[in-house]
C-alpha cells in the first residue's frame, strides 16, 4: 500500500512539473504573439496616418489615386506577412505547449 502511494505522489510530482513546464512554454510565446500584435498595430497606424497626411496633401485627383492605392497594396503585402508570422508563432507555441508532456502521451500510447 505504501509503495502504490509513493508511487502516485512522484506521479503526481512529475505532472506538476510537467504542467509548470508547459504553462511557461505557453506564456513565453503568447507573449511573443503579443509584441507581435502591438508591433503590428502600431506600424500600421503610423503607415495610415502618414497615408492620409499624403492624401490631404495630393494636389489632383490622380495623386489621390495613386497615393491610396499604394497605400492598400502596401498594407495587403504587410498584413499577409504578418499573418503567416503570426501563424509560425501559433504553430511554435503548440509545440513548444506539447514538447514537455510528449514523454507521458507516448508513454501512456505504448503502456496499451
């Protein structure tokens, strides 16, 4: 009876820690997708206003033009790049969220 309890204490021991590695790995990079966003967010702002100061400075119709549509392709080339980091961090984060329990899953898939 002793040694079942030990037993299950160390268990339960080693999935804290499991958890406390995992929970880290997670924060660490949502903390990165956070930077990123705010970064983002930020470069885009001063991008549209810079964009409208040149708007408001056009002096015909076809500067208006081509200062907007600089502006929209310039803005789709920079969101699509930073949709496809912000995919590589979610990707990152679900593995490094996983990388700690993947001894257990494969132990507990082969104990069956």
């Amino acid at each position: 009876m002793i040694e079942k309890f030990e037993e299950f204490q160390k268990l339960s021991k080693d999935n804290a820690e499991l958890a406390a590695k995992s929970f880290a790995s997670f924060q660490k990079n949502a903390q990165a997708i956070a930077v990123e966003f705010a970064d983002y967010s930020k470069k885009s702002f001063e991008e549209g206003s810079a964009a409208f100061e040149k708007l408001l400075g056009a002096k015909s119709l076809d500067k208006a033009i081509e200062v907007q549509t600089s502006y929209f392709k310039n803005s789709y080339e920079a969101f699509v790049a930073q949709a496809t980091k912000l995919g590589e961090l979610y990707g990152d984060l679900a593995k490094a969220a996983y990388k700690p329990l993947e001894n257990t899953f494969t132990k507990v898939a082969t104990s069956k």
